[in-house]
C-alpha cells in the first residue's frame, strides 16, 4: 500500500513539473492563452506619410485617418511627423511605426526589408494607375509634345533648368527619371543646365512658376487638387508639357506586428469609406481622391516599380 502511494506521489509530481516547464502547456479556462496576450500588446497605432507635400498639409490629412481609424479599431491612432522618406522606411522597419503612407519606391523598399513582416494594406483606386506630369514655365513656350524626346533635341535644352521632387519619390524623381531616359537615351544631367531637387511636389510646381526651374516633374494629382492660393496662382503661370505612361505608386502599409485582426479591420475601414457619405467623402477629398475609393492590393501589383530599381535607376541618397 505505501508503495502504491509512492508511485502515486512521483506521478503527481512529474506532471506538475511537465507542467510547469512545457511551452505548449495548455492555460486554464479562465487564462488568456499567451498568443492572445500578444494580440492585445498593442494599445496604440502610430501612424505617417511621406513628406510629398507642405508638412501642414500632410499632418492634416493624417489626423483625418487618425481620428476616424482609432474609432474603428477602438484604439489611439496617432500621428508621427517623419523628416523624409527614409525615416518613414526605418521607422515602420524598426518598430516605431505601425502604418505608414508609402510611394510606390519606398513601399517596395520596406516590403525588400520587412518582406512578410509588412503588409499593403489598401491604396486609392487611382493609384493602380498613376502618372506624372511634366510641367514648364509658359514663358519658355516648349508647349505640348508626345515624347519627351522633343526636349533633349531642343536646341534651347541646354540652357534650361530642371526640377524633380524628392530623391525618393516614385512621381516626382524615379519614374519620370526612368521615363526621361527609356525614351531618350539620355540622363537629365546630360541634357539640362542643371538639375535640382525641390523636395516636394508643390516645391516643384512653385519653382518652375517663379522661373527658379524651366521644367518639373510632379505627381498629376498635386497638380489637379493644388487648392492653396498660391498653388493656384503658381499653375497659371505654367502648363502641362507632357504626361508619363501609367504606374502603380501610393499604398498605406502595415506593420504586421499589429496582429491579423487589427489587419483585417484597417483594410476593411479604408475600403469601407463611402463617397456618398459627408464625413468619409471629406477623408477621401484630403487624400486626393473625392468621389474615389480605397481598394484591396497586393504586393505584386508594385512590381514594376521593384524592376525599375532593380535595373539601376538612380535615387540618390
């Protein structure tokens, strides 16, 4: 009989201690399991975009999204200002960022670091087929021209100055760069007195207006939603030369840190904006695109940006 309790009391004791040691142990009914713990760390979402235009502007439009997602998710959704578009990249990279608006260029450069770590969570319908606009100063009477082809035979080319945007931007320096010399054979350094960076695609529209630059490469949708006074009276004083082929560019992505279900919900509050709905249509009209959407996308949709940078196209630093 002893012995029976012995073994009895050995037993007992191996499964506690299997218990206590194994990973995979089961938690009481009344414990959350520990994956359920790490879904609900996350207590707050910071989100940023891509300095593409006057830092007022983008805050703005950022504390819209802010304001309307927390309520979806039940979370505090707040914005961080980033200083250029590499901080937006490291900062969702590293942790500090939970949903950043990307360009085409640095959401592939965040999926080549974060690769499954990351998700495209929506983009604007109209991002699936974007365009750049090559813009001039109407005194310089270069006018409408099918291929940009007409510019580097100008014989006036050489004297003219030209503006990109940001080094980083998909719209404003790496497609109209990669269409600028698919079609000519030649780099704009080559062809132009000289070549600048604004910064920014309303820099840009402001610099060709006040002559600092003959020509520019802008975003077609800075152009046609430009509503600040001064952006108004800057495209009177230029015109639309020539407009690039189509490409994919803007996406808001997500660090998948956040959980599944935190995922799920953003695409379904972005692809649930309503056009027809006061309060939605005024969040869609600050994002450039009043009377649009936000759709689902998926990372493939990027790759001919991912073959344009793979082919060597200058960035810059």
């Amino acid at each position: 009989m002893r012995s029976l309790m012995v073994v009895k009391l050995f037993a007992a004791a191996a499964i506690m201690l299997l218990w206590a040691g194994s990973s995979t142990a089961i938690a009481p009914a009344n414990q959350p399991r520990m994956h359920l713990l790490q879904e609900t760390e996350i207590k707050e979402i910071r989100i940023s975009a891509i300095p593409d235009s006057d830092a007022k502007k983008v805050e703005e439009k950022c504390n819209l999204v802010a304001e309307a997602l927390g309520k979806h998710l039940g979370l505090t959704v707040k914005f961080m200002p980033q200083q250029d578009y590499a901080a937006c990249v490291t900062g969702i990279a590293t942790g500090q960022l939970e949903l950043v608006w990307f360009g085409g260029v640095t959401g592939v450069q965040t999926n080549n670091k974060m690769g499954d770590k990351c998700t495209f969570v929506a983009c604007r319908d109209v991002d699936k087929k974007y365009k750049t606009y090559f813009i001039a100063n109407k005194d310089s009477k270069i006018g409408a021209i099918k291929n940009l082809t007409a510019i580097s035979e100008n014989e006036n080319a050489g004297e003219w100055t030209f503006t990109f945007g940001s080094k980083s931007s998909t719209s404003g320096h790496v497609m109209p760069r990669h269409f600028f010399q698919e079609q000519t054979g030649e780099k704009p350094e080559d062809v132009f007195k000289s070549v600048a960076y604004s910064g920014s695609h309303d820099a840009t529209l402001r610099n060709v207006a006040n002559g600092t630059a003959t020509v520019g490469a802008m975003n077609y949708k800075s152009w046609d939603t430009a509503k600040a006074e001064d952006l108004v009276a800057a495209k009177e004083k230029c015109e639309i030369i020539y407009t690039t082929p189509d490409y994919a560019d803007y996406v808001w992505v997500a660090n998948n840190r956040v959980g599944a279900d935190i995922l799920k919900k953003m695409t379904e509050w972005f692809t649930g904006l309503d056009p027809k709905k006061e309060a939605d249509n005024k969040i869609l009209e600050a994002w450039g695109t009043k009377d649009g959407k936000f759709v689902t996308c998926e990372k493939k949709e990027w790759d001919g940006i991912k073959n344009v940078l793979d082919a060597g196209v200058d960035i810059g630093g």
